[in-house]
C-alpha cells in the first residue's frame, strides 16, 4: 500500500487552533500597478508574505463590490415593498409603471 505525503496546504488544513479548514490549493495575485502587469495564481506553498497580502487585497476588493451589489438589492427589495409590489411584479413594473406609487418615509 502507498501513502502519498501530505502538502504543506494539507498539513496546515488539519490545524484545529486555526482558522485554516478553507485554505485554497492555489491563490489569485492581481497585477500590480509599475510592479508587475499581468496577474498571476500561485501554489500557496509557493507563495510569499507578500503575495498573500496582495492576495487578500484582492479578495477584499471583490468582497466589497459584493456587499455594495447585495445593498443595492436589497434596497431596491424594500423600496419596490414598500410600494405595494407583490413578488411577481417585476422591477420595471414597479418603478416605471402607473400601478406603483412612491412611498415617503
């Protein structure tokens, strides 16, 4: 029987003091501006401090367009609500229709 040696991201997903169950085999590095122009996905064992950090940058950025897209529906979730619109209406329905009416505050 063969047992195939455990990677470095392998060993370190089996640390139960930390939060690394989720670790990725490789991670995303976006170009950096007069550094380096392209993108590049590098092994996480392979990666440097720096890397993670441009790495976590990254993510931060894509973390964020989310959260500004997830309130931006939800607003227009509560505002079409507010209105009377039942969830069959659709947003064009609600906000540029006669039916709906704008509700203040």
């Amino acid at each position: 029987m063969f047992f195939k040696k455990k990677t470095a991201v392998q060993k370190l997903r089996e640390r139960p003091d930390w939060y690394v169950r989720e670790l990725p085999e490789e991670i995303f590095v976006p170009a950096l501006d007069g550094h380096r122009s392209d993108d590049m996905t590098i092994a996480l064992e392979d990666a440097t401090l720096d890397d993670l950090a441009f790495a976590i940058v990254g993510i931060e950025a894509q973390v964020a367009k989310a959260r500004r897209g997830l309130s931006g529906l939800r607003e227009l979730y509560e505002q079409a609500r507010k209105r009377g619109a039942a969830g069959t209406n659709t947003v064009a329905e609600v906000f540029f229709g006669d039916e709906f009416e704008e509700v203040s505050k």
